[in-house]
C-alpha cells in the first residue's frame, strides 16, 4: 500500500512521517484492498485571535468504498491519534458489512 503525506500551511517533520509509518500498521490490518493511504495535513487559523487548529484528514483508497476520517486539534499529532481511532471503526464496521452473515 502506497502512503502519501501532504500538508497545506504546515511543516511536517521527519519525526511526524515516521509516526505517520508506525500508527499506519493498524489501518493496514484492517483494509486489506486498499490500495493508497491519503494522510492531508492543514492549519486552520482562527480570525478571532483564538488559537490555530490542525486539521488531519485521512483517505483509504481501494476497490470498495473510499473511507475517510477527519479530526482537528491544536497538536497534530493528537488530531491523527483520533482520526486513525475514528478510521479504524469505519474500516471494522466496512469489514463487516462484507462479510457473510
């Protein structure tokens, strides 16, 4: 499976691909088919003076439904924590819908 990273507005270090690489096993356990991980990286700044949020938006993207997660959050790295917790409940309930009853 292919993993992109893009970022709109922000500077990803090298220490936030790899964790990108390490959480990124659990979406791989579970979409099989999936062919491309889209993980978009944006700041939102607030223009009434209140703090930046970042914005994380993951993609999986495959032979099936395409499956999307989004979280913000002042830290991007709590906001990929709870997208991939939010995808990860997607793609289960995805895997179940397919399977035989």
């Amino acid at each position: 499976m292919e993993i992109t990273l893009v970022s709109h507005d922000v500077s990803l270090p090298d220490r936030f691909r790899d964790y990108v690489n390490e959480k990124s096993d659990r979406v791989l356990a579970l979409a099989e088919r999936a062919m491309t991980f889209q993980v978009k990286v944006s700041r939102e700044n607030s223009s009434r003076g209140g703090p930046s949020e970042d914005i994380v938006e993951l993609t999986v993207i495959g032979k099936g439904p395409v499956i999307r997660a989004e979280a913000r959050h002042s830290d991007k790295y709590v906001a990929f924590d709870e997208a991939v917790d939010h995808l990860v409940r997607r793609l289960r309930r995805a895997k179940d819908k397919r399977s035989p009853h």
